[in-house]
C-alpha cells in the first residue's frame, strides 16, 4: 500500500469549526491483527518519512489461531503508518485484517 | 626419471684389491646365458662379506614407469652346504655424502638348500633421493672409490666352515625424478613453522609493480576472516583474465539479513511454487549445485491513519 495525498475543502458554517483531514495528532495506543503464518511478525510504528518509529512486540505467528491478537503502543504522531515484516528463513505470514487504535489528542503544533 | 642398475652398470671395487669384473673371488659378476646378469657373492666365512660397487646414474625417459621413489631389490639365492637353517642379512646401502646409510635390509633365513626369488619394493625419502641425485663417495676408508656407491652386504652365520652360502642379485634398481629447474630466488624470504603474523596499529601495504600474486599449487587460499571497513577493492585491471573467484556453490558477500549471493551460472527465471517459504537458486549447467536461500524479508506497510 503506497501513501495517498486527500484533501476537502473546508466551508465555514455557523454552527461547525474547522475541520481538517491529517492535520492531527493522534495517539495510537495499539494494533490489532488477524493473522496466520509460521515464524515471528515484526511491527513497527513509523511517522511521516520514518522519522520517528517504535517498534512493536513481534506476534508469533501460528498456522490457524482463533485469537486475533493486539499489541500495545504508545505513538504520537499527525500520520503514521504500520509496517510488518519477517526476517528468518522459511518464515511467511498471511494477512486479513489490521485494526490500529488512535484517538485525535490535538489538532496541530505550535506555530 | 633416472635409473640405475646392477650389473651392466655397476663395476665392483673391493677394498682389498680391485676385482675385475668377471674375475673369481668371492665377488663375481656373472653373465650366464641361461639365467641372465647378476652379481654373486659368495660367502664361507662366519662374519660375511662385504664388496663395493660404484654406480653412474643413466637417464631413463618411460612413460610407463611411475615417477616417484622407488626401489626395487631383486635378488635370487641358492644355497650350497650340508643344508639348514642359515640366519642371514643382507644388506643394500647407498653410501652418499656424509655417513652411509641402509636403503634395505633383508633379514631372513635361508632353509635348507631351496632357490628363492625375493623383489622388494621400497619407497625412498626425499633426502635418499637428493642423495640418490648427488651421488657421493664412502669416504676416506677406501682410496680407490669415488664417486656414488652401492653397498652390498651379506652376513651369514655358517657354523660349518665346509658350509658355502651363495647370494646371486638378478639387479637392484633405483628410480629416482629428475631434478627440476631450480625456482626463482626472491630477494626477500619469510618462511616460518608457526605461521607469520601481521600487527600493528597502522595499515599493512604490500607495493608491487606487477601486483600482488598468491601461488598456492596444492592449496587454496583461504580467508577465514576478512576485515575492512572500505570492503575488499580490485582497482586498476581488476582481477587478471583467466583468474576469478571460483566456488561450487556461488559466492556470498555478507554475513547480514540482507545477503548477496552469487549462484554459478544462475538460472535468472523466477517460478513462483505454491507452498514454498523460500527462494532456490539453480545453477544452469549445475541442478546438483543448488542453493536455497530465504524470502528477503517480505513485508507489507499500511497508508498513512490519521486525520
């Protein structure tokens, strides 16, 4: 998946504030991912340019699962991004879902 | 490959007087028509009898003989006496520079009176062979004798004066490689038992107008560990024509997550199997010469959330 640039435009009402997409910064707090596979999944966080990264607990992976398993994280950013990957020989991993949890906690930084 | 001997070349030299060859004595080199060439010795007395032959090495070019160091000792006995059992040694020692030493011994015993033919084969050391080449004199004790020399020995110990023990040596041949051209002298050389070590805390720099050669004819060079952190340069020509790196399985540079690998001759066509955790590499002339190697690292990124 490549980044999309979005934009909308903003119409000024009486009764509504600004709202602007990607402006904010949000908290993610953690991951949810449905997975299967063998070996260990690698996950880190990264920011706009991979500036800023934190690196997840990796997930064991398991062949069949019934648990869709969260990792906890603590990442404030206006954009930001997961990034999975397997490093050991004969690893591999299939992916259906992914569910990041994060929460606006400011609209912008300082001027 | 040279060779020598007995008895066309050999011409007997005893130290108590010459003996012709062809003369009777207790020495005699024998030319029978029946039997072909030999040397006798003949032996009554209780200690033995020692006679000397000098030798010149002759060239031999065969194909068909291996090259290497070899000794063969043909000899053929009969006895003539009362019969029994006769101890008896017998000696073949080339006398080259310095002290004497024993190319063979025989020990056996000689029972009753029964002809015996007896070849042994017996490889030599380098040093008998750079001796064997050199050639070399028995020294001072005989004034007469110069040059290489062969000594046959034979001790028997007859307890019957009336016994007679007679050795007859169909020929005793030594093959020995000829000497090659003598190598390039350096003008500097370092050689050691334990290995030769390089240290310091400042860069190692080897300077040659024509490059820095490795000659190993039986080994390989190997590199157990390899330093550096601007990696390993061929600048200038590069590696010489005819000259690579050669490995069976390809060549891997590094040691990291993300290796590289070079396949013999690889095959360049990605199949995709179904099930398959990971890349094989197939040399094209090769299927033996294979290498499996690891998916590198897939991995996926989500778009940017946020917003």
């Amino acid at each position: 998946m490549e980044n999309w640039l979005c934009w909308g435009i903003v119409m000024a009402n009486n009764n509504s504030a600004m709202r602007s997409k990607g402006e904010f910064i949000n908290h993610i707090n953690a991951v949810r991912i449905r997975v299967v596979g063998d070996g260990a999944l690698q996950l880190t966080l990264q920011s706009l340019d991979d500036v800023v990264q934190q690196v997840l607990l990796p997930l064991t992976l398991s062949e069949a699962t019934n648990i869709q398993p969260t990792r906890l994280a603590n990442f404030k950013q206006q954009r930001a991004r997961l990034y999975g990957t397997t490093t050991e020989f004969g690893e591999y991993m299939k992916i259906t879902r992914i569910v990041i949890f994060s929460k606006p906690v400011a609209t912008g930084y300082p001027g | 490959m040279s060779q020598i001997s007995v008895p066309a070349v050999l011409q007997d030299s005893n130290p108590d007087g010459a003996i012709a060859v062809g003369a009777g004595n207790f020495v005699t080199a024998v030319n029978d028509p029946n039997q072909g060439k030999y040397i006798q010795l003949q032996s009554d007395l209780v200690s033995g009898h020692v006679s000397f032959f000098t030798y010149e090495l002759q060239h031999v070019d065969d194909p068909g003989i291996d090259v290497g160091f070899t000794l063969r000792a043909v000899a053929r006995w009969d006895t003539a006496g009362p019969g029994g059992v006769f101890p008896t040694g017998f000696f073949v020692t080339l006398l080259g520079e310095g002290d004497p030493f024993n190319v063979v011994f025989i020990d056996f015993t000689i029972d009753g009176e029964s002809p015996t033919f007896i070849e042994i084969v017996r490889p030599l050391t380098a040093l008998e062979v750079q001796n064997l080449r050199a050639g070399g004199f028995f020294g001072p004790w005989i004034n007469d004798v110069s040059g290489p020399t062969i000594e046959l020995f034979m001790s028997t110990d007859l307890q019957d004066p009336a016994d007679e023990l007679t050795l007859r040596t169909a020929f005793i041949q030594f093959e020995a490689p000829d000497a090659g051209p003598p190598p390039p002298t350096p003008d500097v050389e370092i050689t050691s038992d334990a290995g030769i070590e390089f240290g310091g805390s400042n860069f190692i720099e080897f300077v040659s107008d024509v490059g820095l050669l490795f000659n190993f004819s039986a080994a390989q060079l190997v590199f157990n560990e390899f330093l550096s952190d601007a990696g390993l340069e061929f600048g200038g020509g590069g590696l010489a024509s005819g000259n690579a790196f050669t490995s069976d399985a390809g060549l891997v540079f590094g040691m990291s997550a993300a290796d590289i690998i070079l396949s013999v001759d690889a095959s360049g066509i990605y199949t995709i199997v179904p099930g398959k955790r990971y890349d094989t590499i197939y040399a094209r002339n090769n299927e033996d010469l294979t290498e499996d190697v690891k998916i590198p690292n897939p991995l996926w990124k989500t778009g940017y959330v946020g917003g």
